[in-house]
C-alpha cells in the first residue's frame, strides 16, 4: 500500500474523543507530577 502524505485519511475519528479524558483520577495525578516537577527546579 503507497501512501501520500498529501492526501488526508478521512477515516480517522473526529477530535475531540467522547470519552473524559479528565476525570479526578487523571487530575489528581497532574497535580502530583506538577508538585514533584517544582521540586526539581
């Protein structure tokens, strides 16, 4: 299968996904990593 770059895959699912992608679980681990990020300055 060729493919070319100038031709746009029209099959791909629309953004953004239906799914939540910022529950608490997820949000709770940004805080934490942005917590132990500061402390690497």
């Amino acid at each position: 299968m060729e493919i070319d770059r100038n031709t746009p895959y029209n099959q791909l699912p629309p953004l953004p996904p239906n799914i939540d992608i910022e529950s608490k679980k997820v949000l709770k681990k940004v805080t934490s990593s942005h917590r132990q990020l500061a402390e690497l300055k």
